[in-house]
C-alpha cells in the first residue's frame, strides 16, 4: 500500500483569535504560534484594549510569549465603546500594528460588558474607519433577552448590519464567526467589502453537540451552535472558494473549572489542533485542494496584508487530542479532548 501524500499549503494565518493576557499567554502563544503566522488577536481583556498604547503594550506581553524557534506576528485589534473616539482610529491607523476595531454588541459574550449599547453613538468613530479603510470586525448578534439565542445572529443582520453598511457603505467589514445560512447567504451576496470568517467547531458540529447524552459543556460557544442545515451552509461557504470567506478558529481558552461549571463559559479551545479540524472536514467533503485559499489567501488578501510565502505540511499521520493542556496554574480541555485525529500539522515544508 502507498503512503498517501502529504498536503504542503502556504504557511495559514488565524484572522480571529482570543490569546487573553497574564501568566496564561506562555501556554496558549505557542500553540497558535506554531500553526500560523499571524493572527487577528481579539481585544477583550480585562479591562479592554481600547487605545493604541494599550494594543502596543498587550503585542508586546503576546511577543514576549513567542518561542525564540517560531515567527509569529499577533495582529492587534481595538475594543470598540460607546466613547471610542475619532482620534484613536487615527492612532491605531497610524500605529502600524492595529488592523482592526471589535464591535461587541454590549453583553454579547465573555467580557462584552464594556462593549457598544447602540450603534448610533458610534458614527462619528466609524465614519473615519471607513474613511481610513481600517476594518470593523463584527460580533453579529442582538443581545435582547426577548429574541432567541438560536435567532440573535439573524436579526442582527436585518436589525442592525444592513441599515449600518446602508449608512456607511464603503465600511469594510469582517461578520466575525458566522453561525448561521442566513448570514453566509448575506455575506456571499451582499454589495461592498464583506467578508466573514468561520470557526473549525461550526463547520464540525451542529448543536446536537451540546446536548449528546448529557449537557457537553465543551461544545458550548458564542454564537452558540446551530441546526444542521446552518452547518451544512457554512460548510458549502468554507469550501466554495468564494475568497469572503476565510479561516477564523475564535480559539478561546478557558480553565476547565469555568467550563464544567453550574454557569459555563462559552468558547472553545481549538488551537492546538486547528488546521488539522478544517482539513478533517475540508477532506470529509472533498475540497483538500480549497482549503489553501481559506486558510492562508483570502483573509490576507482582505486585510490588504502580503500572502505568506512559506509552506508548511498536513500529513496523513493519526494523533490523539490530550485530555487536558497546561493554562498557567491550571489546566483547560481542549475541543474533542480524547479523540483521534487522522492528520498531523507539521510546522515546515
Ligand atoms: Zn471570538
């Protein structure tokens, strides 16, 4: 029997990432390290990252947690409040690292509190993002305790995404982590410059995988997973080449302990073993040779950044998940702790 070749792509980047700060960033940098060059670094520490100072000094903490082997660049990003000011786009403009403003509708998920209360207060700020090309990257869900949690992303769209890019339409826009067809048909055909990214955990799972045989804390995330034909959609959106839509793990590292817990956090932990989740189902679906584009072109191409011209390797090789990893003084489970995976992310060509 022959081997079956290896799969050698352009070295990948992560366009959204949460990496978090303090002791916990040796642990977690590495893993996201290892697998792609850069990564859109989300901004929702405690407290914020609201200013380009403050962006400046949390790449700094995320570089110092580089191993001195790998090349990693963290692509900063701003949290954008209700009192975000014109000025500080123009700064984080100007800084260089900044490639990004996080809109978290206020208590959307973990450490939202500070986020925008109504969109309105922001024109004046996004007015000079649009102006400046600097991207918004949108958290899409409505937060009103009267709309269902399965329905928030889609009304956010009609309530608050269309009439926004109606009033700045030029706005470049990243609908971050899309759960649901209705968005992945929005962003497939809506005018302007859309582009959204999509997690390895929603092209795998539908919500199903919370509740199998007992409550899986594990699978529980923001924006939490949906029906199967919602995945089926964005599995057709990952894998059709269409270059709006790229690769985004929303990677996100909790203590065991507050995921298995009477109030569970959301987020799953996927870094690790990203690229080998999207090339499992790029490969259940028969599209290995569309996950290059997805993963290491067209976010990018998007974020007006050069392609990597380094190539790394997928191969054929079967691993197991670990059970636990080392987060500072604890531990986190990552996603599918236990089960075997059919690839291996070799970090050269
Ligand atoms: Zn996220």
């Amino acid at each position: 029997m022959t081997k079956p070749s290896p799969l050698r792509l352009t070295r990948p980047d992560d366009w959204h990432v949460h990496l978090r700060d303090g002791i916990v960033l040796k642990d977690v940098v590495p893993h996201t390290a290892a697998q792609f060059a850069r990564a859109i670094v989300m901004p929702n520490l405690k407290p914020p990252v609201v200013t380009a100072t403050m962006a400046a000094a949390y790449r700094e903490r995320i570089l110092a947690a580089v191993p001195a082997a790998m090349n990693f660049e963290p692509l900063m990003t701003l949290y954008l409040t209700d009192n975000t000011s014109p000025d500080e786009i123009r700064r984080a403009v100007d800084s260089g690292f900044v490639h990004g403003v996080k809109l978290y509708p206020a208590g959307a998920t973990t450490n939202s509190d500070a986020g925008v209360t109504d969109i309105q207060r922001c024109m004046r700020t996004l007015e000079v993002m649009q102006d400046t090309g600097l991207p918004l990257l949108i958290h899409g869900e409505v937060t009103e305790h009267s709309i269902d949690i399965f329905d928030r992303e889609a009304v956010f769209i009609d309530r608050i995404l269309q009439p926004l890019r109606k009033s700045l339409p030029a706005l470049r826009v990243v609908f971050e982590h899309i759960t649901t067809k209705d968005a992945a048909e929005y962003v497939r055909d809506a005018e302007g410059d859309i582009a959204a990214t999509i997690t390895a955990h929603h092209l795998m799972y539908n919500r199903n995988a919370i509740f199998q045989g007992g409550i899986r804390p594990h699978y529980y995330c923001l924006p939490v997973l949906k029906r199967e034909p919602h995945r089926l959609a964005l599995v057709e959106a990952a894998i059709s080449g269409n270059p709006r839509f790229f690769l985004g793990t929303d990677s996100a590292p909790h203590p065991k302990g507050l995921k298995e817990h009477a109030c569970g956090c959301a987020g799953c932990y996927t870094a690790l073993h990203a690229m080998e989740l999207y090339a499992e189902v790029f490969e259940a679906n028969n599209a290995l040779d569309k996950l290059e584009g997805f993963a290491s072109f067209f976010g990018a191409d998007f974020y007006r950044l050069p392609r990597n011209t380094d190539v790394v390797t997928l191969q054929k090789s079967e691993w197991i998940i670990p059970d636990e990893l080392t987060l500072g003084d604890t531990t986190l489970v990552p996603l599918d702790a236990g089960r075997s995976l059919r690839w291996k992310f070799i970090p050269h060509g």
